[in-house]
C-alpha cells in the first residue's frame, strides 16, 4: 500500500521521510560531535516517525483530491497528523529513560505548531478505527517497526497535555529543544529539496591566512605571526566564549573569523549596509562562495549584486544551510520570546558560534533581549562572542549577574592602542546652526562632517548652508531606498578623492554604517556611545597631530531630539563628561571607560534607559511559551512603529509596476516585488497617521475573490523631491515637525 505526504510536488510519505533520512545523515556527519550518541538515537525516531500520521484516512483523501482525484473528503474526522504519529512509534521507546521518551513524543507531536489543540475523541477513534488495524502496512511502506501502542495510550496523549517549557528542569528542557529544533531543521531542508548544511569542514582560518600570506612571506615568517594581538587572542581562546571590547581598525572581522575557526557561524550587525559590506568582503575579496546573507532586503542585495549563484545563497542562507550566515538578529536571534516553533534557532546555536557585533548600538529593549539570547545560547552549548568599540557596563554587570551563565563561562578582554591619537574635542555652548559660517569657510579647504540628530535639523543646516556654498551635499532617513543606494555611493566617492574639499550634512545614520574618513566633525551633542561612533567618521584612517585646531566639535545648546531620539538625562551626564576634555586630546582608552562609567547601573539610577531596560528582562521572563507566532516575534526585535511607503508623485511614475503586478506569473512578479521595494521609505507611524492611502491594485484569485496586492506598503499623500542626475534633493517633503526622524 502506498501512502502519500505532499501535492505538489507529488511525493510519497516513504520519498519524503528518505528524504529527511538522507539530511538526518549529512547533518549527523557535519556536527555529530556536538551532541552524544543519545540525542542522535532519539533524532532518528523522531525522522522515521514524524509523518507517520499522515497514512491517516482523512489526510489521504485530502492530497488525492489535490492531486484531482474526485475523492470525497471526511473532514469531519480530520486530525492533524503530527498528534496522530507519536501513537505509530515501535514499542522499545518506553524502554528509554522517561526524560527521553517525553522529549521524543514531544518533538514529533509539535513539529507542526498549530492553533488546534489535541482532541481526544477523533485522536482514539483514528488510531482504533484506521491506523493501527493498517500498521503493517505502514511499517512497510515507511521501513519502519511501529506498533498497536493501545495500552499506551493514555501515557502518550499525556504527554500531548503537558508540553516542556522553558520553566521546567533545564536538563529535560534542553534536550527538547535539541530535538525538537533539529527536526525542524531536517523537515524543513527535506521539503525545501535543499542541503541542510553547506561546506562543513571549512576551517575560516584559512581564509584569514590566504589575506595574510604575501605579509608573512614578505617578512619570512609563519602567517600567526602577522596576526595582530586582537587576532591572535581570539584564535588562541576559540573554544571559549569571549567579550571583547576594541577600537575601530583593529581587524574585528579576522579576529571573529579566527575564533570561530572551523564552526557553523552567525555573524550578525545592526545595520543591513554593514551586512552587506562584510558578505561582500568575504564573498568576492576572500572568494569564500559558501557564505550567506540573510536580512529583509537581503534578496535585492543578492540578486542586484551576483551575476550567478543568487538563487542557491538566497535559498540555502534562508534555510541557515551557509557555513557562515551574515545576518540580523530579528533573523536568529528572536529565540528569548519563545514563539512557536523558536527551537529551530536555539537548536541551531547549539551547535554554531554566534558573533554579536556592536551591541551599543541597539536600544536597550533589543540589549536585554540580546543579553537572554547570550543565556540561552549558553544553556544550550552554544558559543558566542561579543564584540564592540564601547561597551555600556551595564550588560556586562546582568551577564555577571546570570543565574544560567557560570562566573568562568565568558572572559572580558579590551584591545586598546593609544599610540593613535585621532581626536581633539571641543564643546561649543551655542547652537549648532549659530556656527554655519565657520563650517561653509572650512568647507572650501577640507572634508567637512556634519551631523544632526534629526532631519529637522539636518535640513535647517542644509537650507541654511546652501546660500552660501555650491559644495554642500545631505543625507537622511527620507530617501526612497533606490535614492538612498545612489547617496550613499556619492559619499563614498567623495570619500575615496583625495583632492575633493566640501561639506555632508547627514544624521546618526553614518555613525556606524558606512566607512568614511572626514577631516573635521561639526555634531550636536548625542549620548556617548552615539558621539564615541560619530567621532569614529572622522580621522579614521590617520593620525591627529598634536597642537593643532580641534577636529570634533560638539555642540551643547538646543540640540535637536533630545526626549524623541535620545535620553535628555543621559546626554545631559554625557556632556558633563566631555566638559573636562575641553580642547583637549581623547584617547580611545578614556572613550570606552566613559561610557563603561556612563552606563553603569548605579550611574543610571533613576533614568528612562534603565528603567526600559530592566522592564524587557522582566517582561522577557514571563513569557509564556508558545503564545507568540514566529512573525509576532521578529516584530518585537524590528522598529515596529514604522510604516513602509511610497511618496505620492513616485507612486505616479511607477503605477506601471502595480498595473503588471496583476498580470505576470510568480517569478516576474517576485521581480516587481524587488523593483518596488525600491520606490519605498519607511517612516514613523506616527508622522505619516492620516497621509496614507492603500494601494488601489487588487488581483482576483481563481475562486474570484480579489486580494491586495501589497497590503504592507502605502501611498504617501505627500510630494517627494529628489533629482537623479545631481542626486540631491530633499526627499519626502513633510509639512510637519521631524524631531523623531533620524
């Protein structure tokens, strides 16, 4: 008798569990070693097992009328099959030890989360009336021993009732989630028709070595001794999980790549640009072809970039197949709200090393759901390493703190050269707009950096400067995203020549994502940690020379987006920090034990900061398992008060775009979807209440009901200003205050 598991394609429940065996297999070969023979005889039970409810009469009929039989369905008696099959395992489990046989029956029951709950009527009637009289049956399509588990059944559908949680004894929740995560891994990857783990045996010190082969021959000695001491450090400490604090240009990306040695690895960074740059880097300049990118827009990054291969990265970075996934932390890290089906991440980790870049740079609602990731990372058997130029105390003291992490489980360790001297600071108290003559007179010499906290203020200075120079350029968060692509190339051409002179207005968005090298700062005063990056844009490659003009200038009077952007307490004790420093040098060392000072619990005693912050551990603490889908999850950990749109007069250019969407078939209109995307600005809710309109593009579905086609995105009701062929302009041209924009 042959059972069948998919429509489309059309493929047997033997064909697919073959498939999920032959995964279960290379898997096992790849990283077998991260876990003991026990974990890998259950994994195989649960593969074997999985799907064996779908022989199920009710399913079957289901995929036969699928497949255009004219079969009549029962839908009266359907029962989804994954609570159907743990009653089909062969008999020895329950010769396991309990913790064993519960994990097992567990994982198999819920590799399918679903909103129905197990009902037990149709549960016994399905097993008694139909599966176990056609075991043998079944057993032989499926190779498999299961058996008539009718004096087990009430044990079974216990386990069914009292799910393993998160609450529960560590030990039992561990290899749960281990089993459970990698199933759905192995199911996944099997249904996808892709590998479930790509170049396995590639060690990454190989292709930090291959970069540094020409120094080392060229120096006659062995390539470990051109490693820098960051490097060397990681490489020497692989096995442990480290912190690592260290300032800009001291080879992170090798250092991280080194530790990581021959690991599954995720590497992750707040911005996307950032991502990209780095996959790019490792994708073309090292020539490593395994590696993947993972993020929001990361398939118009891939398929605007690669000639070939697009596809295959796309797909395998999407199933985390890539030996190394640069990718954001919505992406992998979302685990700590325990959504359905979050034990694919975690299972994931526990066998990879995970690199947290920058973690300064995330709001500290995101910190303390990255500082229970790093926990459960931890519990799980996973490897991590934090690495950041400033490192706010405060993480560092909750780690310490941590009831999961052992006191010896991560080492804390700073690289410092203040040998280079980059900048001399000086507090200005006047406005920063007060101060445009000086920055339009230094503009015809040199590279000029101004930044705003707000785009209010980011255009008030652009407005103003631009009576007066020709050579003035701005940069902001509203630009379409194809406008914002060709921006951020000016930049960096200007600043590639050496011999160009002039002035960027832009705000916080080059802090960290984009490498540039100003000759002189002008910035309204930020947090520390925010002023620590900015500083970082100028004199970034070179060395200040003693006794000259100060090159970062801070301005300490009517700064714009203090309460929207940035905490008013904490910049305020921000700038009593740098007052001292007055026209004075800065060394990298005193950057990073300010703001290790700055945000130190007892420092920030009584602030909005730490008050968030230790709201979202608690909050984070009383999750339920299970409530939150997948999708809720990955918008806790994304801006989730913006609203993606088009500018009215864009939508009007392109309406072509929406009017082919209708016609085209799936793959052109994938094409349509990217070329979109790029017509689009995401803006604050916020700002753009009652300024929007839908899409008014439906398409009509086979059974006739019409459908949005893009629900997501909306018309904004407002003008957009931009010149392609000068590539300025203003952008989205709001007729209200911008305080909260950035």
């Amino acid at each position: 008798m042959m059972f069948l598991a998919k429509s489309n394609p059309k493929e047997t429940l033997r064909e697919h569990t073959d498939e999920l065996r032959s995964r279960y297999k290379k898997l096992k070969e790849s990283y077998g070693h991260y876990f003991d023979e026990r974990i890998w005889e259950l994994l195989l039970y649960a593969v074997d097992y999985h799907d064996a409810g779908k022989a199920h009469e009710p399913f079957q009929l289901k995929i036969r009328r699928a497949l255009g039989e004219g079969v009549k369905l029962q839908r009266n008696l359907e029962v989804p099959h994954n609570y159907l099959s743990p009653f089909l395992l062969p008999e020895s489990i329950f010769s396991l030890p309990k913790k064993d046989y519960q994990a097992l029956i567990q994982a198999i029951a819920y590799h399918h989360e679903r909103d129905i709950e197990p009902n037990d009527t149709l549960i016994r009637q399905a097993l008694w009336q139909d599966l176990w009289p056609k075991m043998d049956e079944i057993n032989k399509h499926l190779n498999i021993n299961g058996a008539n588990l009718e004096k087990k059944f009430n044990r079974i559908l216990a386990q069914l009732h009292r799910r393993i949680k998160y609450s529960d004894n560590k030990e039992n929740y561990v290899d749960y989630v281990i089993l459970k995560g990698l199933l759905h891994r192995i199911d996944h990857a099997a249904s996808a028709h892709v590998d479930i783990e790509i170049d396995a045996k590639q060690d990454f010190k190989k292709l930090v070595d291959a970069g540094f082969q020409k120094i080392a021959e060229k120096k006659r000695v062995p390539v470990e001794e051109v490693y820098r001491d960051l490097q060397k450090h990681a490489h020497k400490h692989r096995k442990e999980n480290l912190i690592i604090v260290a300032q800009t240009g001291m080879g992170k990306t090798e250092a991280a790549l080194l530790w990581a040695s021959d690991s599954k690895t995720f590497f992750t960074l707040p911005l996307r640009v950032s991502i990209n740059a780095l996959f790019h880097r490792v994708y073309e300049k090292m020539n490593y072809k395994n590696v993947g990118l993972l993020h929001s827009s990361s398939m118009d990054y891939l398929t605007e970039n690669l000639e070939e291969d697009w596809e295959v990265i796309a797909e395998q970075s999407k199933h985390f197949s890539s030996k190394l996934l640069f990718t954001t932390i919505d992406q992998i890290l979302k685990f700590p709200f325990l959504y359905r089906g979050y034990e694919k991440e975690l299972a994931t980790m526990a066998y990879s090393s995970v690199v947290i870049d920058e973690i300064q740079a995330y709001d500290p609602k995101i910190a303390a759901v990255l500082v229970r990731a790093l926990e459960m990372i931890y519990l799980v058997g996973g490897k991590f390493l934090l690495m950041t130029a400033t490192l706010p105390s405060i993480y560092l003291e909750t780690l310490n703190e941590s009831e999961i992490i052992s006191s010896d489980g991560f080492r804390v360790d700073t690289f410092i050269d203040d040998c280079v001297i980059r900048h001399c600071i000086e507090v200005v108290e006047k406005p920063i707009v007060d101060d445009f003559e000086k920055i339009v007179d230094l503009g015809k010499q040199k590279k000029i950096l101004v930044i705003a906290n707000t785009v209010k203020r980011a255009m008030e200075l652009y407005n103003k400067i631009k009576e007066h120079s020709d050579n003035v350029h701005v940069f902001h968060s509203m630009y379409i995203q194809k406008h914002r692509t060709l921006i951020e190339k000016e930049l960096l051409l200007f600043d590639e020549n050496k011999e160009a002179t002039g002035i960027w207005i832009t705000t916080q968005l080059v802090e960290a994502s984009i490498d540039i090298d100003f000759d002189v700062l002008f910035t309204e005063a930020a947090t520390l940690d925010s002023l620590c990056q900015r500083f970082g844009r100028c004199y970034r490659r070179r060395q200040y020379m003693m006794h000259q003009e100060p090159n970062v200038f801070i301005y300490a009077v009517d700064m714009s987006g203090v309460k929207y952007v940035y905490d008013e307490e904490i910049l305020m004790k921000s700038l009593d920090i740098l007052r001292p420093f007055n026209r004075k040098i800065l060394l990298e060392s005193q950057k990073i034990e300010l703001v290790s000072q700055l945000y130190s619990r007892e420092n920030l005693k009584g602030t909005e900061f730490l008050k968030t912050f230790d709201d979202a551990l608690e909050q984070l603490q009383t999750f339920e398992d299970y409530t939150l889908s997948s999708k809720d999850a990955q918008k806790l950990l994304r801006d989730i008060q913006a609203e993606l749109v088009i500018p009215r007069n864009i939508y009007d250019e392109n309406e072509h775009l929406f009017e082919q969407l209708k016609i085209v078939n799936r793959e052109e209109r994938a094409r349509l979807y990217r070329e979109i995307a790029k017509l689009t600005v995401s803006l604050r809710k916020n700002r753009v209440r009652g300024k929007t309109s839908r899409i008014p593009h439906e398409r009509i579905q086979s059974n006739g009901k019409k459908y949005n086609l893009l629900p997501w995105i909306k018309i904004l009701e407002l003008q957009y200003d931009f010149d392609e062929k000068s590539k300025t302009g203003t952008g989205v041209l709001l007729d209200q205050e911008l305080d909260n924009f950035i």
